[in-house]
C-alpha cells in the first residue's frame, strides 16, 4: 500500500543520511523514487515525510514532465 511505499522510501532516505557526510546529493534512485510517490501522495506530504525541501523535489518533478501530473 502508499503507507509502506512511503515508510520504504523515508526509511532509504534515513539510511542515505545516516552513512554519508551532510550536503551529499542524494543518489538519482532516491529522487527517482520521491517523484514517483508525489505523484501519488502529493508533493508537500511528500516532501515532509521524507525530509525534503519543497522547492527541491518541485524542480524533480518538472525536471521530468510530471508538473501536470503531481498533486501540490
């Protein structure tokens, strides 16, 4: 279900974070799989579930056509 997607993806996100330096980018497949969720679930919710700037994840979704596509 959307929940366990969800808890997946911040889960990848925590484990990211806790083993590299702070202001490393993140690896395209996180962003990849934050797209896909705030298509689904929003971009604002997902954006605070996983720790995310706003304005970051907004350029991700338009970066790949999918502006239209994700609920605000």
């Amino acid at each position: 279900n959307s929940y366990d997607d969800m808890e997946q993806v911040r889960r990848r996100f925590e484990e990211f974070r806790s083993t590299n330096p702070v202001r490393t980018a993140f690896p395209e497949a996180l962003w990849v799989a934050a797209v896909e969720l705030a298509s689904g679930r929003g971009m604002k919710p997902t954006a605070w579930t996983l720790g995310l700037a706003v304005p970051s994840l907004r350029k991700r979704i338009e970066d790949r056509g999918g502006a239209r596509n994700a609920k605000p």
